[in-house]
C-alpha cells in the first residue's frame, strides 16, 4: 500500500515538472514514466479492494440475505419470548394455587382453633357459673341456718326473758345481722366469680382478635393480585374482628 502513495507522489512531480504547451493550460509528460508509475500503483493496489468492489457488486444480495437472517433472528426471539411468558405464567398460575390451598388451610385450622377455644371458654364459664352458684347457695342455706338457730334461740330467749324487751329486740337485731351478712357474702362471692369470668372471656376475646387478624390477613393477601404491593391501609383487622365477633354472638 505504501507503494501506491509513492508512486501518486512521483506522479504529482513529473506533472508539476512537466514543461508547458505554449498558449495552453497543457503540459508535456513523459509517457513511459508515467505508463509505469500507473502499472506500480495498479500492482500495489490490495486485493482487498478488489474484494471490497465486489462485495459493493454484490451488495443488494448480501442486504437481502442479512435481512433474511435478522427477520428469522427475530422470529425466533418472539418464539422463545411467547414461550418464555407461557412457562412463567404456567408457574404463577401454580404457585397461586398453593398459596390459595395454603390459605384455605390456615384458614381453616384457625376456625377449629376458634371454635375450640370458644368451646373451651364457655365450659369454663358455665363451670365457674356452677360453683359459684352452688357457693351462693350453700352460704344461703347457711345463712338460713343460721337465722334459724338465732330465731330458734331468740325465741327460746325470749321465752325464757320474756318480761326483757330489751334482750328480746337484741336477739332480732342480731339475727337479722347474721341473716344479712349471710346475703352480703354470697352476693360478693357471685360478684368476684362474674369478674373472674369476665376477664377469662376478655382474654378469649383478645386470643380470638388476633387469629381473626391472621385470618383476615391471609385472605387480603389472596384478594391482592400477583406481583402487586400489599395495601396496609385498605385492610383493617379492628373492622374485621368486629366482623367476626358480630357474626359469633348471633351464634
């Protein structure tokens, strides 16, 4: 390739050097000098030119036949894209599945749950109702008892004292005493039960607002769609456990 600079460099000189033709622009060169200078430069000239010319002869082929290719390229990467969106939505479809037979489980493990725990609370308040109840009535029949002792007791006083007023009206005011003490601790003792009760329920009632929350929880999740943010401000575990509650005291 250098030689081709050389001898266009030695060109330029013999026409800059040539001598002039009177009255024109022309000059005269020497032909054999040149003939041979242009021999050089077409000898020095790479075949890659020429392959150049002939991939340009060539050029409309070769745009059709890259073009052919690039349209089948593309083709292809449609194919695998359609392919590729199938498979992950196959696999979205199961993986919802699983989780929707996940939630129907827990869901329904905590309705058992609930409706165990319930059972067990109200055995236990109808046992503690039982024994208070069976307290109350023994302090009753005690204090019963006991009025009758001090009736009993009052009377045979008062016979025996029967002049003495004063002893007599003792004798009531003490019995009557004892029978209101007697009253006075069973209706304690029925108060004490009912809030024992009561506390026992709040603590249910706490243990059922949180596996309702839970419940509520998954099933939010399974409304949301795949792939989409879980909204904390649209779900509310109080409305839902007031729901839920609401729907247990009609039962």
């Amino acid at each position: 390739m250098y030689r081709v600079f050389e001898a266009l460099d030695e060109l330029v000189t013999i026409v800059e050097e040539a001598r002039g033709v009177p009255m024109t622009s022309g000059c005269v060169v020497p032909r054999g000098d040149v003939l041979e200078l242009l021999d050089d430069v077409r000898d020095a000239i790479p075949q890659e030119l020429d392959d150049a010319q002939d991939v340009l002869d060539h050029r409309d082929d070769l745009v059709a036949k890259a073009q052919s290719q690039a349209d089948q390229t593309v083709g292809d990467a449609q194919s695998e894209a359609e392919r590729t969106v199938a498979e992950a939505r196959t696999e979205a479809e199961r993986m919802l599945a699983e989780a929707r037979e996940q939630a129907d489980q827990l869901l329904s493990e905590a309705r058992a749950q609930a409706e165990q725990t319930v059972n067990s609370g109200r055995r236990e308040y109808e046992d503690y109702i039982s024994r208070a109840q069976s307290e109350a009535d023994r302090m009753v029949q005690a204090g019963r008892a006991a009025y009758e002792q001090s009736v009993h007791e009052g009377k045979s006083e008062q016979s025996r004292l029967v002049a003495d007023t004063e002893v007599v009206q003792a004798a009531k005011t003490e019995a009557k005493r004892i029978v209101d003490e007697a009253h006075n601790d069973a209706e304690r003792l029925r108060g004490d039960c009912d809030a024992y009760v009561d506390s026992r329920l709040a603590d249910f009632e706490d243990l059922l607002s949180r596996t309702l929350r839970t419940v509520g929880k998954g099933r939010q999740q399974l409304r949301t769609p795949v792939g989409a943010p879980f909204d904390y401000e649209e779900w509310n575990p109080a409305r839902a456990g007031a729901a839920q509650n609401g729907g247990d005291s009609d039962n």
